[in-house]
C-alpha cells in the first residue's frame, strides 16, 4: 500500500512540475506594406505620408490565423509590432478586440524598432472562436505632436495539439484527494 501512495505522489510531482504537456504549433502571420499603404515599403521615404502619421490619422488592420488540423486550442499569442521613430514620452496606445494592450516601446530618433504584447486570455478566447484579430493603434494619445511609421505587424500563436491535458493544479488535488482516500482506508483497517 505504501508503495501504490509513493506512486501517486511522484506522479503528482511529476505533473505539478510542469513536465507532461500536450504538443503545441505555432502559426505566425505578417502583415507589411504588401497588406496595407500605411506600412512602410523597405527603402522608402519613412519621415513623410502615408507612412508617418500622427494624433489625427489613427487606424487598424486585421490579423486572420486558421488553426492547424487536430488543435484544440490556444495556449498563448504575442502581437509584434516593427516601428520607427518613436519619440521618448510618446503614448501610441495599441488596442486589439477592444482590449488595451499598452503603449508602443520608444525606439529613439530616426530608427527602427520592436514592441510585443503577449494577449490576456479574453482575446485568445476571441482568436480562438473566430481566427481574427482587430488591432488598432491610437497614434499619439497624448498629443505631443510626435509621429511614427510601422513596418510590419506579426501575430504569433501557440495553438495545443492532441488530447487535453487537465492544468496542474487539478491533477495535483486528485492526487492529494487519492493519497487522503488511500491514507484513511489503511487506518480504518488497522
């Protein structure tokens, strides 16, 4: 009997270690100047329109990911955002399904740069229900009179593959519920 307790506990251990998980994919999406005017071209005028844009000329766009065959859901999803110019101070709020991500990582003068959101778990809901995801970005919320220029937009999302397999915590109180139910059999035979 101790033996079958020992087992269970180290399966337990095991599963609240975060060692057994499902498989997972990852499907990326890239949206540049070959999807919207607005991004910029590679090699072009980046400092004048349509590219640089400023408090008055907010806008949006749309990312489209189809799971792959046997997914049974989302597990994660960053949204990447390549920018230029992004003063210091400046609040370029970045929205997807409605839902306020944060504001865009300054770059410095004159140069390129990078700013990812990990998504809360409402919009993967939303991504997972209907494979499209909304991104607006509010230019210049604080009217500082700053502009900036994006290069591209990419949304990359974990997608869980095979059967599901319950969260840690779950198994780990059936394993505790198992050991108590097991620990009380022993001492109602003795």
């Amino acid at each position: 009997m101790r033996a079958v307790a020992i087992a269970v506990a180290a399966a337990c251990a095991v599963l609240l270690c975060g060692v057994v998980h499902a498989d997972t994919v990852s499907v990326s999406q890239t949206l540049d100047y070959s999807y919207d005017e607005y991004f910029a071209e590679p090699g072009s005028i980046l400092d004048h329109p349509p590219h640089h844009r400023g408090m008055w000329q907010d806008w949006g766009w749309t990312h489209e990911l189809t799971a792959p065959a046997g997914a049974n859901g989302i597990l994660s999803a960053t949204l990447s955002l390549s920018t230029w110019d992004v003063d210091a101070g400046m609040q370029n709020v970045i929205y997807v399904n409605g839902v306020r991500l944060g504001t865009l990582g300054e770059t410095g003068d004159w140069t390129w740069g990078s700013t990812s959101f990990n998504l809360p778990s409402s919009v993967l809901a939303d991504l997972w229900n209907d494979g499209s995801l909304d991104v607006y970005m509010d230019i210049d919320a604080g009217i500082s009179g700053s502009r900036v220029t994006l290069g591209s937009s990419t949304l990359t999302a974990a997608y869980n593959l095979g059967e599901p397999i319950p969260e840690p915590a779950t198994v780990g109180l059936l394993g505790l519920g198992a050991l108590l139910a097991l620990r009380r059999r022993r001492s109602v035979k003795e």
